[in-house]
C-alpha cells in the first residue's frame, strides 16, 4: 500500500526527472487573502498589517487604482466606519472619491 502511494505521489517525467503528484512546478498554487483592519491595533500591530497588505499586493501584482477599493472591501468596525465618514465628507465638500 505504502509502494502505491509513493508511486503515485512521485511520477518520472520524460527527462527522468520527480515531479510531485501530477502537478507541474508551475500549476502551484498558493491561497492568499487580504487581512481585515479595525482600527484597533497599536502601531507595530498596523505596522504589521500595512507591511503583509503591501506584500499581498506586490504578490498578486494588483494595479494601484484597485488597492484602495479592496482595503475599503476589507475595513471592519472602526475602520470601516471611519472610511464611510470620509467618503461622505469628500461628497459634501465636492471633492473626488478618494482613489489611490
């Protein structure tokens, strides 16, 4: 039973070559989210937090013009509270939608 797993898990290519199950190095695939923000963390927990989203983005190659929109998707409590009460003051005052 263990020889059949292990054949299975470990297939030769062509060149002679393990390639782990029967996916290609490039067919990997890694789950990523975007963390929530509520506002509440002290400034080394929202250090932390701004430094994974840069990453996120940096990773998942995300245009400038999409990254405020997905951290305002992602704002919880406070936070989100907070971002609703500026977008409202940037319509009363006439100004654009904060954008980047």
């Amino acid at each position: 039973m263990m020889r059949n797993m292990l054949k299975h898990m470990f297939r030769h290519n062509r060149q002679g070559q393990h390639n782990v199950g029967e996916r290609e190095p490039q067919t990997f695939r890694m789950k990523m989210d975007l963390p929530s923000f509520n506002g509440q963390l002290q400034i080394e927990g929202f250090l932390d937090w701004l430094a994974v989203v840069e990453r996120f983005f940096d990773y998942m190659k995300i245009r400038e013009d999409k990254k405020v929109k997905l951290v305002a998707y992602r704002l919880m409590g406070g936070a989100s509270a907070w971002w609703e009460q500026l977008q409202l003051t940037q319509m009363r005052h006439r100004k654009g939608m904060v954008q980047t």
